[in-house]
C-alpha cells in the first residue's frame, strides 16, 4: 500500500508564489511507486483546496480559477485518523474526504515556515516533513539563530536588533548603528527569506532608505556589518540532530551587493517559467580548495545539529576575501527548491531526496512515540480554590 503524502505550498507568506513553484517541482519529482501524491494549495489567507488542476503550474495565471473549480478542505483527526475533508460538509451531494499519512510542506516565509504551519501540523496529529516547531522558529528568526550557534561555536558576524520603538525614533537609531558598526552595513527583516525587505547601506542617507524598506516587512529588524570584499557560498544538509551530511557547495551570482529576489526568481524566468532556485545562475561546485570546501560543509552540518534541525536544510555562508573568514549568515529550513540541485552533483537525484526526507518524517513519528506525554496524578481530585479566585494550586 502507498503512503498517502500531502504536499502543502503557497501560503500567507510574501514568498507564496515561490512556494507555488517549489512545491509542484517537488509533486513533479515524488516517487509515485511509493507515495500517493495529494496536492494542497494554500491561499494567502492560509485556506488549503484539493483539485485536478491543484498540481498543476499552469493553473496559477489564474488563480480565482482555479479555486473556483477546486474544493475547499480542513484537516481533522478522527480516532487517530488524518483526513482532508469537505469545508464546509454539503447537505446535499459528495463530500471529500481524504486520508493521508504524512504531510510535506514546501513553503517558505512566515506563518508558514517559520513554525506556525508546523504547531499546526503537530496539534492535528499529522506526521509531518522538515523541521519541528522549535527548529522553524529559530531558523526564520535571524538573530536567534546567530545567539543560539555563536554558543555553539559557529563564526557568526555581531548584530543589532532594533524593534518598532526604535523606529519611532529613527535617527537615534541610526546614530546607534553608525556608532557600533559604521559603513556600509547589511539591514534584514529579522524574520524573511527570499531577500525581501534586505539592502546594503553605504551611507546614513540609503541607512534611512533601507531601514524603512525593511520594516514594511517586519516588525524587527536586523543590523550587521556588511562584508565589503564578500563571497557567497551556499550548502545544504540531509538529516536530523543525530546524524547530518552535507551536499556539494555553490556560489550564486547575483547583480548587486547581495543576492536579490530578482536574481533568485525573476530574471531567469523572463524567457518563459521560472524554474526558482534552481534556475539562479551560480558555480556548482564552488570553486573552493579542498580544505574551504571541508571547512563550509562542516560548519553546515554543525549549524544544522545545534539548531535541531531535520530534513533538508540550506546554510548560506560569507566568506571575507580580505581575511580568508568564514563566516555563518543564514539558515533556510525549507530552502527554494529544496536544494535538490545542490543533491543531484553528489549522487542523490531529487526522488531520492524526497524519499529520505519522508522517512525521517516518519522516524521522528516513530521516535516521539516512545516518549512520555502524560503524567499521572490525583491534583484535580483535590483542587480547590479556597474561595480565593486566581490563587495557584
């Protein structure tokens, strides 16, 4: 009997339409041998429909469309049973339902990457690919990733957070910033990917400009030194907190001081469909010496481990020319593409990757299984409040 997989993308999300792509490249590449493939598309009010045309890319001209021909459904947990059904039930006619064993998210950005999609997933009951809620958490949250790995030893550049008061007094700020760390300097919504909201600011003029540009998306915001004489080099990992590996390593080109979403998506899907990710021009295998090489896929599969992370993960690093540095600089817990193209130079074609990112799903299933989520006791048989309201137990 096939496992039942049901492939969630799109999404409340400023990278819905990416998700869009990289989720049906992932339905496209399934093992259909094993693997029953439900196709999920989440609006960008987070609405999920099941239809023909649902795993199609073709569909997504038209949108209002598509929804209008496909079904809207919820998920719920009857006896220990997931399914997709019907929303809402029809009095009258066929309602659907559908049974799945384990679900598969392809999405990127926050409220649906960033742990929120995963509370979900775990509150149903659903087994579910990738990261847990912790692991998605920390990984969209920039400046919590460089506390958590600069304890575990990994090279992270020092940052400054600043929140919506801060904003409010905008030239105090920038006289913080210019003070702690000069020009040029690197401005990042604390909680996106895909480059959105991220510039480079070499003056207080383009600070001002950046610092607005970014909390249009945020309402944190991220301030670090800019490398002047930077390489990109990217890396992913397959695994969970107990056993990693690394891919190949690539190095992205891009237009402008950092990669752009335009680099990522657009300019490469102008002559006709955007392949995402894995259309973006880049040198694969990086041109590193053996020892560099080494030296970002460990720190990879080191970043990946102390942040708890399963699945398939992106590690995107900077290296300093001046110094010869590496340095961490972001994690993607579910990456463009999942990252297959970096997978495919060192022997694991994208049906394989997706096989073995499945069954890590389902040994973490197995694994939690055999914890303890229960306790025994007598308290509520002996509560009382004493007449006091609120007093504690």
């Amino acid at each position: 009997m096939k496992t039942k997989v049901a492939v969630l993308f799109g999404g409340k999300s400023v990278e819905h339409e990416v998700s869009v792509i990289s989720g049906i490249q992932a339905i496209l590449s399934m093992d259909t041998d094993q693997y029953e493939v439900i196709p999920v598309y989440m609006t960008k009010e987070n609405r999920m429909y099941v239809g023909d045309e649902i795993g199609k890319i073709e569909s997504y001209k038209d949108i209002d469309a598509l929804l209008a021909k496909s079904q809207r459904v919820i998920m719920i947990n009857e006896d220990g049973k997931v399914s997709l059904v019907s929303y809402p039930l029809k009095k009258f006619g066929k309602n659907i339902q559908i049974d799945i064993d384990v679900a598969f998210p392809v999405v990127h950005g926050t409220n649906v990457e960033d742990g929120a999609l995963q509370g979900y997933l775990k509150t149903i009951g659903i087994p579910f690919v990738g990261c847990d809620v912790t692991a998605s958490a920390l990984g969209m949250d920039k400046y919590a990733t460089k506390m958590i790995l600069k304890e575990a030893g990994v090279p992270v550049l020092d940052a400054s957070i600043f929140a919506l008061s801060d904003y409010a007094e905008l030239e105090t700020m920038m006289d913080s910033i210019e003070k702690r760390f000069g020009y040029p300097v690197i401005v990042k919504p604390v909680n996106l990917g895909s480059s959105v909201g991220i510039s480079v600011a070499k003056d207080r003029v383009e600070l001002a400009s950046s610092v607005d540009d970014a909390f249009r998306y945020a309402t944190r915001v991220m301030v670090e030194h800019a490398i002047t004489n930077l390489r990109e080099i990217n890396c992913s990992v397959l695994g969970d907190e107990n056993d990693a590996e690394a891919s190949e390593c690539e190095e992205p080109l891009h237009t402008k001081d950092i990669l752009s979403y335009e680099d990522k998506y657009v300019s490469n899907a102008k002559s006709g469909g955007s392949k995402g990710m894995a259309s973006v021009s880049r040198k694969i295998p990086a041109d590193l010496s053996p020892q560099k090489r080494e030296e970002v896929r460990k720190m990879a599969v080191t970043s990946f481990k102390a942040l708890g992370c399963n699945g398939v993960s992106r590690i995107d690093f900077m290296i300093d020319e001046d110094t010869g540095k590496l340095y961490f600089n972001e994690i993607n817990t579910i990456p463009g593409s999942l990252s297959f193209y970096l997978w495919e130079p060192v022997g694991v074609p994208y049906k394989v990757l997706l096989d073995r990112m499945i069954r890590l799903a389902l040994k973490r299933e197995r694994t939690e299984q055999n914890l303890t989520f229960t306790f025994e006791t007598n308290i509520l048989n002996s509560a009382g409040f004493g007449g006091t309201k609120g007093s504690k137990l």
